[in-house]
C-alpha cells in the first residue's frame, strides 16, 4: 500500500503545527494561512493551486524570516520527513529480502506491469 499521500498530509500537519504555535510572528499568519491552502489543495489533488500555495508559504517566510526557535521547529520536522524518503528505498529491500527468504517468490518486471495492468481493469494489447 502506498502511504505517501498520508506522509505528505502527516508532514503539512506538521508544519502547521509549528506555524501555529508561532502564529503571532510576523509574516507567520500569512504563511499558515498559505500552507493550510497547500494542504486543502494537496488533499482535493488541484496541484497547481497546491504549488502556488507553497510558493507564496514560502515567500512569506523569506519576507519575514521566522524566528530562531522556529526555524528549528521547520528545520527539525523537515530533516525527520527527508530522512524518511531515505530510508524507504532501504526498507523495501529488507522485505523484499524477508520476503524472499520466506519463500516468497519475487516477481520480473513483465510480471509487475502484468499485475498493475490487472489490477487497474486494463485489456492487455
């Protein structure tokens, strides 16, 4: 299963957060109304509007650069989601490896798009 739109959601949870709790700096209230755009935009699929909503989330922090404490808070919430999608390509090697070892049998390339094909209702040309 894919966890990625639940990750991305779980991270601007999460920059929202910090922005909240930091709402009375300048430029901050601007920024996290922008970000809470980002993510109703995220969530409705409307990329577009999502980037442009980053965009001025983040232009709203280089106009009035947060403080310290929070920069921290972003710095910090943003390395623990960096390090996630690191980690991610290690984590399915070991069960993929797991799998193996199970005797699981792994399948070719042919075989994956084979499957996604089925999977998504698709007549094989």
């Amino acid at each position: 299963m894919d966890y990625t739109i639940t990750n991305n959601a779980k991270l601007l949870d999460a920059l929202l957060d910090a922005l909240n709790r930091h709402h009375e700096e300048p430029g901050v209230a601007a920024a996290l109304d922008d970000l809470n755009s980002a993510k109703f935009n995220y969530v409705q699929r409307s990329i577009d509007h999502m980037m442009n909503a980053l965009v001025l989330t983040i232009y709203d922090l280089l106009v009035h650069p947060p403080s310290k404490e929070l920069q921290d808070e972003l710095r910090s919430i943003i390395h623990q989601f960096v390090t996630g999608i690191f980690q991610a390509g290690s984590r399915m090697s070991d069960l993929s490896r797991q799998y193996e070892a199970s005797g699981g049998k792994l399948l070719s390339d042919e075989e994956i798009l084979a499957e996604v094909h089925e999977r998504r209702g698709g007549s094989r040309t």
